[in-house]
C-alpha cells in the first residue's frame, strides 16, 4: 500500500513583518514627526498672530470711537514716543489704565480688565493695550482746536517687564508668533474739535 505523501507548505512572502522592518517603520514615522512637527507649530504660531492682528485693528477703531464720543479725553503732547513699561499692568476694560498710566485697555476675554498673560488661567492672552498720541503744535492748541491723533496697539505681554517699546515704524508681521515690543496695529487720523475751524486746520497742518 502506498503511504500518501505529506506536502510541506512553502512560507509566504507576506507571512507578516519582521521585528527589523517593523522597527525601520518606527524610524519612518519618528523622522517625519520631526520634520513636520515645526511646521506645524509655526502654522499654528502664526494663525494665533493673524488673530491677535485682526484683534489691535479693531482695538484701535475702539480707541478712536471712544475718543469721539468723549469717554476718553487724551492729553495733547508734542512727543511720539512709544509708552513705557513698569513690568506690571493695573487696567479695567474700556478705561484708562493706572499702570502704566493713560494708556487704554481693550478686554478681548471678557473678566473686566486688562492683565498679563496667565496661560494656566487663560487670562490677559488676547487683551489689548492702546496708546493714544494727541498733537496740535500751534502755539495755545487745545483740543477743542482739533489734532492730530495717532494710535498705537500693544499685546499686554509687551508690558510683562521693563524693556523699551517701539514705536510704529515696523509693525508686527502675522507671521510666528511676532515681537511682543511691537506695535500690532498703528493708525494715524484727525480729530475735529467743538471749536475747530478751518483756519485751525490749515494752521495746525504748516506745523506738521
């Protein structure tokens, strides 16, 4: 009697990965996780900067509304330098600050102030500090005269130490996260004064 005979099955190409290729497959992903990890935080860094953009445009259209309707009374000055900072803020939303002092706060989340960035709390990261410049160089100028107003938007983290803030001659990119001492939005416009004229106008104009 013949004994069947038993065939050895062959070992499949697919029968599954070898440690080798599933740790050459780890390498794979661990590789380009850090090739697209900083691009992705920079996309992000920068989306989070176009929003705080937006927000010191409107900032300073809040500003110079307030201005006009007579909430805030800015002080005429001849110097356009930036504000200074004393590392602190003492601000109540759509008021005058204490500290630094005459500057406006904007409240962008809502708890009634302006303060430091907490991002533990979720505080002060998106609130708006605006300085407001009045000039009228004419000789006796007073704001019912009219002036010139220029308006300049903080982050309030521009204010977390005592470094020197710039002026508006290089406003902060939307790109990264941007440089906290610079200006996020400056707007230049014209207040008209109860008793200005255009004899005013002209004359404050020639000292421009």
């Amino acid at each position: 009697m013949n004994t069947p005979k038993h065939k050895h099955p062959h070992p499949s190409s697919q029968s599954g990965y070898t440690i080798l290729e599933s740790l050459m497959a780890i390498v794979v992903v661990t590789v380009l996780m850090v090739a697209v990890a900083p691009l992705l935080a920079f996309s992000f860094a920068t989306r989070v900067q176009a929003k705080r953009v937006e927000l010191g445009s409107k900032a300073a259209n809040t500003y110079i509304d307030a201005v006009r309707s007579g909430v805030v009374t800015p002080t005429l000055t001849t110097q356009t330098n930036a504000p200074t900072s004393s590392g602190s803020l003492t601000c109540d939303a759509g008021k005058l600050c204490t500290s630094p002092a005459g500057l406006y706060c904007v409240d962008n989340d809502s708890d009634g102030k302006c303060t430091l960035p907490n991002p533990t709390l979720g505080t002060g990261l998106m609130d708006m500090i605006v300085q407001g410049v009045a000039i009228n160089n004419v000789d006796g100028a007073t704001l019912e005269d009219g002036y010139q107003l220029i308006v300049r938007v903080y982050r309030s983290d521009a204010f977390k130490d005592s470094s020197p803030l710039q002026g508006g001659e290089k406003l902060q990119s939307t790109k990264g996260l941007g440089n906290p001492k610079v200006p996020l939005s400056e707007i230049t416009t014209q207040i008209i004064g109860s008793q200005t004229s255009f004899q005013d106008i002209e004359n404050r104009l020639k000292t421009q």
